[in-house]
C-alpha cells in the first residue's frame, strides 16, 4: 500500500488523528521504502517481543543550514580544533554506544541488525544511504559524540544519537550537531529533517517546525535529486 500513491496520500497523510503504525516486518525494503515516504521508524517492546515503530510525524523539525546557529561556547571549541569530525569511519562503535549512553534504547534487537544490513549494503538502494556520524577527541581517539541517520536523495535523517556527559566534553554534544550541520551544507543537501521538533537543543540549532502536509511536499521534492 505505500506504493499506492492515492491511498498514501489519501488515507495515511492525510490523517492527522494519527502517527504511529506498527509492523513486525524487518526487511530492508519495507524499512527504505517507509523512510522514503518520511516514516521516522524506531521500535516499540511488546509481550511477543519488539515490532517496528513507524512514525509519520504530526509535524517535523527541519534546519535550512542559514539558519544554523552557533554559540559562543561551540565557536571556541571550534576554534580549539581538539576533535576529529567523521562520517562513516566508526560504524559499529556507534552502534554499542547507544546501549551504553541509554538508559532506554530502542535501537536494539531486529532493529540493530537491520541497520547492520542496511550499513553493509550501501548502494544497493536508490537514493538512501545509512550513515554514521562521529566525533572523536584527537589526542585519544576516543568517541565523544555520534549519531545515526540516513541520506536520501539531498535530505538527511537525525535517527538517534549519544554524547559523553563527563564535564571535559561539555557542548561537544552540540559542537557535533553544527559539524554535521556545516558538512550537510557543504555537500549540497537541500535541508535536515531532526524529527520530532519537540526537544529545545533543536530549536536552539536554528530549526522551524513544520507541518506535516508542508513537510511531504518538500520532502517528496528533494528525495528524488
């Protein structure tokens, strides 16, 4: 049915009483093909054990990179240059890193493994892409922040991510947000879709809060570049 454009739009898009679906298919293909009608899938824990969670937001929280605000805190870690900012060189850290940063994860279990698929079969999907984004200390190369997400045509997807709490990495969190902002950017994505625009860090990075109808057509405009 999501292939069906009329029911898509008809019966699912436009039905603002509700978001959430459920499925306990786990197949790459129904994951790509419900991220490129701008699910947002997580997981959800139930007595037969975990089902996919599959969001189409009320509203989403999007940055155009103008609008990308920086702080004096993160300009000076900026200009500290203690980090190494990349995409894609860590991969499976990542992925352990949200169990231990998390005291409820629900990247885990089938959904874990299907990122894992996702990840070792790079290119095989039109137009999306799983990525890892990562921050590391340079003298250690220890991992300070990361986050997973997914490129489609020129929009990028935040799914989840993590950050060291020790005080020595404070807003380094946030230093890893305007790094992966800058880099979007300069790779010449037309916007990033952050999801739900309910938490305040989202805000403060420069977001507008979009509804969904405005946001399908946007999106359904630059996935296809």
């Amino acid at each position: 049915m999501l292939q069906e454009r009329d029911y898509f739009e008809t019966v699912i898009a436009a039905n603002m009483k509700n978001s959430y679906y459920w499925s306990e298919n786990w197949s790459e293909e129904f994951y790509v093909a419900l991220a490129k009608k701008g699910f947002i899938s997580t997981t959800y824990d139930t007595p037969e054990g975990l089902v996919l969670l599959p969001e189409l937001q009320y509203s989403y929280a999007v940055l155009d990179f103008e609008n990308l605000h920086i702080s004096q805190k993160v300009m000076k870690l900026l200009q500290k240059d203690e980090y190494v900012f990349s995409i894609d060189t860590k991969f499976d850290e990542v992925l352990s890193g949200f169990e231990k940063h998390h005291k409820y994860n629900w990247l885990k279990g089938e959904y874990l493994e299907l990122m894992r698929k996702l990840y070792a079969n790079k290119g095989k999907y039109e137009n999306f892409e799983l990525m890892s984004v990562e921050l590391s200390c340079k003298t250690t190369g220890r991992l300070i922040s990361a986050e997973l997400g997914y490129k489609i045509g020129r929009t990028y997807t935040s799914l989840s991510g993590f950050t060291c709490r020790e005080k020595a990495y404070n807003n380094y969190g946030t230093l890893q947000l305007v790094l992966l902002g800058k880099y979007l950017q300069k790779e010449g994505y037309a916007f990033w879709n952050l999801g739900h625009p309910h938490m305040a860090y989202k805000k403060k990075l420069g977001c507008d809060v979009v509804q969904r109808g405005e946001f399908l057509q946007r999106w359904n405009r630059y996935i296809k570049e």
